[in-house]
C-alpha cells in the first residue's frame, strides 16, 4: 500500500511538473458514489466517518495540500491520490478501518473513519417494488443484511427474508426484524364431543337331567359358555324349570321305583346396554407460532423396569381429552392452524399382565418373590390437521365414527340341529359397540384485556350460613344478580376480534 501510495504521488507530481500542452499517461479515474468535502482550516486536524458501499469508491475534496495518506488496513480501503487536494478511496471488503491525512509539513489535517458495508440500494429498490403496501427497511452490517420495518402478514416477512436471502447468497447473512402490523395472539375455542353406545345380549339354557333306568343312575348337564364376553353378564340372573333337588334314591337307601325321571333347566338372557358422553370445551390463547396445549383427564402409573432389590420403576402414561393447537397469523383475515385432539380412557382391552415370580439379588443372593401386576391399555381417538380459517371462522372435525359388532355361537354338536329342541343345546353371545367424535374448532385473534372485564365461575358463590344448611338443606346462600353486573364466560358473546 506504501508502494502504492508513493507511487500515485510521484506521477501526480510528475503531471503537475509537465509542460503545458504535454500529456500524461492515461489512467483510468475511479467514478465517486460518494463526495466528502473537508475543511482543514480550524484548531486542530479534521475528523469525519463515513460508511462505503462494498465494490464502491468515495471522493475527498481538501481545502489544502495533502502529501501523504496512510489507511491502516489496506486490505479494506485502498487510497489513490489524483491530485493533493483530490484523493479517492477506494472500498475492497467488508469491515472497518481509518485513513490519516498528512501535509508536506508532516502535520495531520485529517483523519477519517471508514466503513464498508454490503451495498442494499438495489435490494431496497426490490422490497419497494414487491410489497408496496410495506413499511421494509433494509441496511447493511459488514457483510450481513438487517430487514427492519412493519409488514401486514408472517408471509410477507417470510418472503421479504427469502429475498433478503438470496441477495446475501446465505439466509444466514439476514437479520429479520420486521415486524407484523396485524395482531399475533390466538384464542382457540374448542368442543370436543364424543358418545360411546355399549350393547350386549346373552341367551343360553343349561339343562340337568337324572334318569334311575332299572337301578342305573343316569345324569346329563349341559352348562352353554359365553366365550366372547368369557362370562355371563350376571350369574343371579335367569329363570330355572323343574325341581331345585333330583335325588335318584328314595330316602333310607332304598332304591326309586325302575323307572325315575328328573330335569330341571335354568334359562339365561340378559341385555346389557351402556351410554357414555364425554365433552370437554376448552379455551386456549397463543402467540403466533408458540404451541398451546390442555388436558382435562389424569396419569396413571406404568412400570418401566425394576432395580437390583425388585422394587418396580413406574413412569406415567396420561389419558383423556387433550388438544394442542398452533397458530400462525398470516394476516389480518387468515390464520394458519396446526391442531391435534385426542380423546383416551383406560380399558382392560389389550392390557398387559405380568405374572407373579422371584428375582435374585446378583450382589447378596437374597431371593425376592414378586407380585403380579396388570397394566391397563389405553382406548385413543385422535385426530390431527392443518387449516386455513379467517378470525372468526369455525371448522368442524367429524365422521371419526367406529362400529364393532361381534356374535358369537356356542354349540353341542349334533343337538344343536334338532328342530325346535335344538335352541336348548346352544347359546348366544352378542356385542356391539358404536363410538362417534366430533371436534369443533372456532380461532379468534385477541388482544389484551383488564380484569374487571373477566368472570370466574366462583366470583358469585356465597357460603350457606348454618341455619340455611339445617333448615333448608341448601349448599350454596341464593343471591339476586351481581351488582358488578359480571357475566359467566359461556354466556358471552363472541366478535371477530375479541378484545
């Protein structure tokens, strides 16, 4: 650079030191995109910063004679001095450096701080044009790219980032703090129903049947299974023919007349029938982007392993209604929703036993006998997806329906094809089970607000006095209206915007 430097000076002053009409040789004039005038007349050398565009130069104009210049690193900022009072400086790479300014006398008339950044005229230009309706700022930081300002939506800020990107040649050169005009809160309010119909019938007969033929006791029994619920619905229940007791021998030993018949028969029907309704209405508020998530149902404990004295390890599983939800503002009229939903209970359907044993302590040898354990399964219906809805809008997430019906026959071969006595000779197993979830779902985008404006569902519950527990039977003091006039959360109704 020193070369350089000394260089440029000798040919300025071999041009200064020619002939008029003679020419010196011809070298080419780097074009200023910046010109900084400086006046060396006062107290003291001059100071002045500037900021250079990458790949660009800048003109200093001096009011006085400069001999020398020194750039404290070159390899950002290149000087070249066309004449004393006209030096270019010239910016090479990213980053900063300053420049000293030096008379003949040695003296300092200036120093001037330099740094070089990114030239984002021309990605300011594009942001312009692309998003109007935008309040986009771009400037440089050394060699990164900084997006500041207002937009009206998270896709345009995405997309002024992907920009930016591609300007920079590495999305992560680009440091977005744009900001989204619209609001960012989401109020999502859900209502999760579901009914569950249980119906099962059993039908059977068992006979019992003595026959004293000639003084040989004959017996017969027929006891029906009902293999697929693996029991009968109740054992008091059915209806019984013929004499509770069938002795085939008279009283004292002595044989029954050659010919004694005795049956009895003991009918078994019954219809169970379950209904189950599950319902659940949370309300959850999220930031654009942040996930937000409910539960309303419980844990229960799940043996994960066992350690060196048998002593079993337990992690929880959890099961009910849960939903978790998250939003992404678009714009002021379209929210992206990712939701999931699941509904679970606990069921005997598909549990896992372990059966009771012993383990041996490896250290000491002592033998520890282990109890066995059932662990409950886990009956799910879940539902995940992504949508697009305005504030306001509502979707609905239905036709999660599920229908088993199962039927089962038990039969004594052979009687089971008699006609009409046949029925006695077999029974009936029959389970069907129909299950229907619906999920709606309405999204809100909401701001802030006081708490005055809120009610709880306790703020009007009042304490019984005794006399009205005893006399009256009452669990709660009956009131008029509140006087703040609060309303109940459920009975409110609900804008566009809830604020």
């Amino acid at each position: 650079m020193r070369k350089g430097f000394f260089a440029a000076c000798l040919l300025a002053a071999a041009s200064l030191s020619l002939p008029a009409g003679a020419k010196a040789p011809m070298r080419h004039e780097p074009v200023a995109q910046k010109v900084v005038n400086v006046s060396t007349h006062g107290n003291g050398p001059a100071h002045q910063r500037i900021t250079l565009a990458l790949d660009k130069a800048a003109l200093v104009q001096l009011d006085a004679d400069a001999r020398d210049v020194l750039v404290s690193n070159p390899e950002i900022v290149d000087a070249v001095v066309r004449a004393p009072r006209r030096i270019f400086l010239l910016a090479m790479k990213t980053g900063q450096t300053n420049a000293f300014f030096f008379d003949a006398a040695g003296h300092q008339i200036l120093s001037i701080d330099i740094r070089v950044e990114r030239d984002v005229t021309d990605l300011g230009s594009m942001m312009h044009e692309n998003f109007p309706a935008s309040n986009i700022r771009v400037s440089a930081m050394n060699d990164n790219v900084v997006l500041a300002g207002t937009v009206a939506s998270a896709t345009e800020s995405t997309r002024a980032q992907d920009l930016a990107a591609s300007f920079a040649g590495d999305p992560k050169k680009v440091v977005n703090m744009i900001k989204i005009q619209a609001n960012e809160q989401v109020m999502l309010k859900v209502r999760v129903s579901e009914m569950q119909r249980q119906v099962a019938k059993q039908f059977g007969i068992d006979l019992n049947a003595a026959i004293n033929a000639w003084g040989v006791p004959i017996v017969a029994s027929t006891s029906n299974p009902f293999s697929l619920l693996g029991r009968a619905l109740s054992d008091a229940s059915g209806a019984q023919v013929g004499p509770a007791n069938c002795p085939l021998f008279a009283a004292g030993n002595q044989p029954a007349p050659s010919s004694t018949l005795c049956a009895s028969g003991v009918l078994k029907a019954l219809e169970e029938v379950g209904l189950v309704r599950t319902l659940a209405e949370p309300n959850l508020t999220a930031v654009s982007g942040e996930t937000a998530r409910f539960l309303a149902g419980g844990e229960f404990p799940v043996p994960s392993g066992r350690d060196n004295q048998g002593n079993v390890e337990i992690s929880f599983k959890q099961f009910g209604v849960g939903l978790s939800f998250t939003p992404v503002v678009l714009s002021e009229n379209r929210i992206s929703l990712q939701i999931a939903t699941e509904v679970s209970e606990l069921t005997n359907t598909g549990a896992f036993t372990v059966q009771s044993g012993s383990i041996v302590n490896p250290t000491t040898g002592q033998v520890t006998t282990l109890p066995g354990l059932t662990i409950p399964a886990l009956n799910v219906r879940r539902a995940q997806t992504t949508v697009e809805l305005p504030s306001g809008g509502s979707f609905a997430i239905a036709g999660l329906l599920q229908h088993t019906t199962k039927q089962q026959l038990d039969e004594f071969p052979g009687l089971k094809d008699m006609p009409v006595l046949g029925a006695l000779f077999r029974s009936r197993d029959f389970q069907n089970n129909e299950t229907e979830l619906v999920v709606l779902v309405s999204a809100y985008l909401v701001n802030p607000t006081s708490e005055k404006r809120l009610a709880a569902p306790t703020d009007s519950f009042v304490p019984p006095t005794d006399a009205e527990t005893i006399l009256l039977g009452r669990l709660n003091a009956v009131h008029g209206p509140d006087p703040n006039g609060l309303k109940s959360a459920g009975n409110t109704k609900v804008g566009f915007i809830v604020q």
